[in-house]
C-alpha cells in the first residue's frame, strides 16, 4: 500500500526536522482532520505550526478537513506565507 | 516572463523592457531588497527564500490574471527570488503598466500585498555576529 506523502515547508519543517514523510493510509484513505491530528500525536513539536498552517492536497488547497487523503497523495503543511 | 521564480538576480531595468508598450503611459515597478536588520542572532546577512513550487507558480499565475482583469493591466511582472539573497538584493519585483498611473499603482499595490499574503514562499533568516576585536593578552599597559 502507497503511504501518503506528507511535505512540511518553514516552521513546520523545522518542528520535525525533515520535509517529508511517509505515512500510511487505509485504502480508502482518511479525513484530512484525522491525519492532521494522527501527525500532532506523532510529533508534537510540530502542534504550534499546525494549528496555523493551511493545507493542501496534491497541490490543491483544502477548504473542508472532512475531505480524504489518500494512498499516493501529497499532503503538503503550509505555515504562514512570509515572502517579499 | 510575466510570472518568475528565479535563483538568479533580478533587474529591475528587464522589468520595465517587459513593462514597456506603445500607449502605456504609466509603469509602476516595486522592488523589495533584503535588509541589514539587526537581530538577536546579529546583522542580518542574507535571507533563504523556501517555495513550494507547483502551489506557487499557480498563485502567481492568479494574481496576474486577476490584477489584468480587476484594473485592467496590460502588462504585468511579478518576479520572486528564492534560495539565497545577499542584503542589498532585490528579493522580489512587481510592476503594472497601463494608459494611466492611478490603475497602474493600484495595480503594483495589488501585486505585492497579494505576493506576501498569499503565494507558499518562506523566508529564513541568515545572520552573523559582529566580531569583537581579540582582549589583550599578558599586562594591559604601561604602568
């Protein structure tokens, strides 16, 4: 079974010391929410960046938590945006 | 290019070239340079600008669609730098041509608060201590 692809930029990078990782999915996949907090209980340094990140889904931003992640998706963690 | 994510230096001289066209007579560039602030890691020596390139390159792709249609841009730049920019660099250029300068400012303005705000750039902080000159060794000096 594909894991899902978890990507961390900045802050949340940072939190766990490495920009991806893999994480294992059910074949149906899972909520975004239940991967978000799976992820808070795995690391928890990476809590402060998560309850301020948005999130996409291979590339798309997810509006509604409730949508699923599955087996070869990107999940990507996005802190707050600091260019110019 | 209108939209560039660039680990080269920019110029601000090949933004006007792209701003320029025949009946455009107000060209608004911003630039932003990275600055020599201090910090409680030192002066500020460089910045490392992070991207997520894909998510990126769409929102820039947006934001210029939208500034065209909102204020009726001609043209339009919006450059970013990512990796390492030395102080003094420019980090990022914005810039909106149109027949009059009101909708080409409100343009660049556009351009730049929605760059900040919304494309997954990141930027880190490179800094370095000011040396302190070696203490004396041995006797401090004639008694």
């Amino acid at each position: 079974m594909r894991p899902v692809t978890v990507r961390l930029f900045a802050s949340a990078r940072e939190a766990i010391g490495r920009g991806t990782v893999d994480w294992p999915v059910p074949a149906g996949g899972v909520p975004a929410k239940e991967l978000v907090r799976a992820l808070r209980e795995a690391y928890p340094r990476l809590g402060p960046a998560l309850r301020v990140s948005r999130f996409l889904r291979n590339d798309r931003y997810l509006t509604d938590l409730s949508e699923r992640v599955g087996p070869g998706d990107e999940f990507s963690i996005h802190p707050p945006y600091g260019g110019g | 290019m209108t939209t560039r994510l660039s680990s080269r230096p920019l110029s601000i001289a090949a933004a006007l070239r792209e701003l320029e066209g025949p009946g455009l007579g107000g060209l608004v560039v911003f630039t932003g340079h990275v600055r020599p602030d201090r910090t409680r890691n030192g002066r500020v020596e460089s910045l490392v600008y992070e991207v997520d390139l894909r998510p990126a390159l769409a929102r820039l792709k947006t934001i210029e669609r939208t500034a065209r249609r909102r204020f009726g841009s001609d043209r339009v730049v919006i450059w970013h730098r990512v990796g390492r920019v030395r102080v003094g660099e420019i980090s990022v250029v914005v810039g909106a041509a149109h027949g009059h300068r009101a909708p080409a400012f409100a343009a660049a303005r556009y351009l730049i608060e929605e760059v900040k705000a919304t494309v997954p750039l990141w930027k880190t902080e490179r800094a370095r201590r000011a040396r302190r000159p070696p203490r004396p060794r041995g006797r401090r000096g004639p008694r």
